[in-house]
C-alpha cells in the first residue's frame, strides 16, 4: 500500500482508488464507454484537496491552495504541513517520486516547498517546465496525513513504512478497511466532502486465472477487470454483458536490442530488423487490430509524420544486414517476460521470430519468469533482445522519448545516449504547445527513426474492461475515477 513502494501496474489502480493527489486530470463517464480523449490531457482548475492552483508568472513555480477542512479518515485536517512532510518522505525513501519530481518534473530538490499559510505553500521549481502540473496529478503526489504516519513512526522507523504497508494514512475519499494476499477493501472515509458516485465500497482482488476473469465480468460479479490479452478482448468485444473503453494514449510496445552488443549496436543492423518486421500482420494477429502499426519514432498521438524505417522492406533489410557484414548464421536471444508488454508477449515474440527467419536471422527466446528478474536484467543492460511496453506517466512527446531513449531514460535498456535527443526532449518537457513544438517533436521522431535506439511495433491504446453494471465511470487514458463511479448492480 504504501506509493514509496509500488512495483506493479495493480499500484496503479491502488492510486487511482486512494485518489489523494494534489491535482486532478480531466476524466469522461458520460456514457458507460466514455473516456476523456486529447493529448495533453487538461488538468483540472480545483481538486478534491485544491480550492485552486496556478503555475507563477515567471514559470519558477506552482501556487497552490488547499480546500479547508478537508480531513483524513482519522479526523485530521489537511495542511501544507501535510505536503511538506510528504515531501520530505519522497526525498528520502521514495526513487520513483524522486525521478518523477527532480529528474523529469524540474521540481527543486533542496527547496521542493514554500509554505505561506496553513492552506497556501508554492512549489518550487528549478525552471519553467510544462511537464510539472503533471507529476502532482499523479500516483508520485498522494498526499500522506503525516499527523496520523508519525503517530506510528518508531525510531527505527521514522517514515512508518510499516504502518503504511497495510493502513492508508490520506486525505482521499476511501480508508482501507481490509488486507490480505488475496484482496483489498477500501470504505468510504467519513470526512471526505468530495463528489461521489454511488460506490460504497471498492474490493480489488488478485484472480490469477485469466478464464476465471472473464467468467466474473461476464456475469457481473465483478465491475472491471485487467491483465487480458488481446484474443480475449476480441471474443469480449461481441459479448452483450461487458464494455470494452478505449483511450487514446501514446503508449506503445517496442523491441529493444542490447547496444553494447557488437552486432544489434549497428544502426543499421537495428534498421535492418525494423524494416523486416510486418507490423501489419503483427497488429492483426497478435492486437486483433485494438493496436495501431507504429509508423514513427514518436506516437501517433503526437501527430509526427511517418518515418522511414516502418514499412516491411525484406529486399532492402537483407541489403543493410550485408552492408553491415552480418554472418549468415547469426542469431540473438529475445528475452519474454509475461510482465512485459503483456501476458501477449509469447506469442509476439513467436511471430517476430518467424519473420526475423525470412531476412536470415535467428531468434531464441528465452522466458524470464519473474518480473523483478527482468527489470534487474534490463537495468544493467545483461539482455541481448527484449520485448518492453513504453506507458509514459505524461502526454508528453519530450517524456516519452526521454523515457526509452534518454541517456537516464527509466527504461532505457540499451545504453543508448544521444545529447541532441536529450536536448529536444528537454526542451519539449519545458514547453509543448509553443510556436516551435511541433518541429521539435519532428526532430525527436527523425532521430529516433534513424538511430533505432528502440525498434516500435505497434501503438496501443489502454483498454478498461467493465461489466453491464458499470454506468458510469469516469476516465482517461491515465487514470480512472472510481469515486465518481455510478453502478446498477
């Protein structure tokens, strides 16, 4: 439970119902298959915990103001205290906030918060960035009630990880009431005044078997579910009882290829493999056509123009694969995890194998069972070939490419690093609607096109699948609000 820890894509949905963030992302439930659609998505003008926030004249900083009398499930009042201690903790335990914040939100590490009041404090930031609304509307800013976290600190615990790990401590609108492997249970925090659906309570539990999954959704016993591939969706898609929502999004899956490897660090070996692979077909029987071929070195949802590797090219990926001096036998290992992109990811990696074949090259897979193990292997560049799913955390063309490709990139398992693709994306996580931004977002496209640092298959959009029950249903491609949620049954 506790944000300084998650390691999975369930943390996700645990956000999402904890919901205690600073700032709020436009949602749709209009309809029981709405989704809030547009690249950025909007931010919200108030909060469940923000009366209202501006970014400063000068772009050095985020004034905030909190809503008064918003409390905790225990009763405690919200205060710029609360956001100081949060902070405070992020700093010293939590790696993922301090990426988000410092690395790629500009946030000031040393001088994160300026408190004026009670109720008013401004964020401070090392400079202007268009990006930095965004991590406070995300998972990396759940606010912590730190009156009721210190009250179970000890000395040799003085952040009460322990407590945190089953007890929720915020200002959101649920308060964990029930913990076990198996399952969460979340009921309403009495003090919360925010907008609510008719959802009394939220149950997330852990059903392994993907066929057991689909029997609860179908029958309504459960409002949502995940974790499905993409034949499944298909055979959803035509059943009367469920819903799929699709949302635009700029994530996409992508074939990564080590570059320190003497052969796949070639551009134009990774070129050569960019070109013999059918993206078509792969969208088609892998995606059931809910995917997009990718057709450039940035997501369709950024609107680039097509590059020039994209496009099955057999004849002129044999031509570069010579050019480059590569054996007649040689071959790599492509390293599967079921983690990522999907539990599709066998049967991708099956279908590249067979069309890498056709150009002469052979692919061993190799599955990697555990999750951490790939992560582990992947940080420290040991897989030769892998399959990865790029989910950015922003809409943002800059963070995107930063995200697989930046010389610090969080999944950049390559060990590529090139200071003008850093450059663009830097200044795109600035700002991303000025005059320029598209020719940026071009120039980041065209040098991920020719450099190949990662080899995109397909871009995706994200699927929610939900029973008859589920009326409404607020959401974005980022997020879902499940306290506004109304259901039938």
């Amino acid at each position: 439970m506790d944000r300084a820890f998650y390691s999975s894509e369930a943390a996700k949905t645990i956000g999402d119902v904890m919901h205690s963030r600073l700032l709020e992302l436009a949602t749709d439930g209009t309809t029981p298959t709405s989704c809030m659609s547009g690249v950025p998505t909007r931010i919200e003008a108030e909060s469940p915990l923000v009366e209202r926030w501006h970014v400063t004249g000068d772009g050095m900083g985020i004034d905030i103001t909190l809503k008064p009398d918003v409390k905790s499930a225990q009763g405690n009042v919200l205060t710029a205290a609360d956001v100081v201690w949060t902070m405070d903790r992020a700093k010293a335990i939590d790696t993922g906030a301090q990426t988000l914040f410092f690395n790629v939100g500009g946030f000031d590490r040393v001088n994160t918060v300026t408190v004026k009041s009670p109720t008013e404090l401004t964020f401070n930031l090392t400079k202007p960035r268009a990006i930095s609304p965004y991590v406070l509307a995300g998972n990396s800013a759940l606010i912590l009630d730190s009156t009721a976290a210190k009250a179970n600190a000890t000395a040799d615990d003085p952040w009460a990880t322990k407590y945190l790990t089953d007890h929720t401590a915020n200002f959101g609108p649920w308060d964990l009431t029930g913990f076990d492997s198996q399952q969460l249970t979340f009921s309403p925090n009495p003090n919360y005044a925010g907008e609510r659906g008719n959802v009394d309570s939220v149950v997330l539990k852990t059903v392994s078997d993907s066929s057991t999954r689909i029997q609860l959704i179908q029958s309504a016993q459960v409002s949502e579910t995940n974790g499905l591939d993409y034949s499944q969706l298909a055979q959803l898609k035509s059943s009367t009882g469920v819903g799929l929502v699709q949302c635009q999004s700029p994530a996409r899956d992508w074939l990564g290829l080590n570059g320190s490897d003497p052969v796949l660090g070639k551009p134009e070996v990774r070129a050569a493999i960019s070109l013999a692979l059918d993206r078509t077909a792969i969208s088609q029987a892998i995606y059931r056509d809910f995917a997009r071929p990718s057709e450039s070195g940035l997501s369709q949802a950024f609107a680039t123009q097509a590059g020039s590797n994209y496009e099955t090219d057999k004849v002129k990926a044999r031509e570069l694969l010579t050019k480059a001096g590569v054996p007649e036998d040689f071959g790599f290992r492509l390293s599967v995890s079921a983690a990522q992109p999907g539990p599709y990811s066998a049967n991708l990696a099956v279908l590249i194998q067979q069309q890498l074949a056709d150009v002469g090259l052979k692919v061993e897979i190799v599955n990697v069972p555990s999750a951490v193990q790939f992560k582990s292997d992947g940080l420290a560049h040991k897989m030769q070939a892998w399959l990865q799913a790029e989910t950015p955390a922003f809409a943002n063309a800059g963070y995107s490419a930063w995200l697989t490709a930046g010389c610090a990139g969080l999944q950049n398992y390559m060990g590529y690093c090139n200071p003008e693709l850093d450059a663009v994306a830097s200044e795109l996580m600035v700002n991303s609607q000025n005059a320029d931004a598209a020719q940026k977002q071009q120039r980041l496209s065209q040098i991920i096109d020719r450099d190949q640092p990662a080899i995109y298959l397909i871009d995706r959009s994200t699927i929610s699948v939900r029973s008859r029950c589920a009326e409404s249903v607020p959401t974005a491609a980022f997020g879902t609000d499940y306290t506004k949620a109304v259901v039938t049954c």
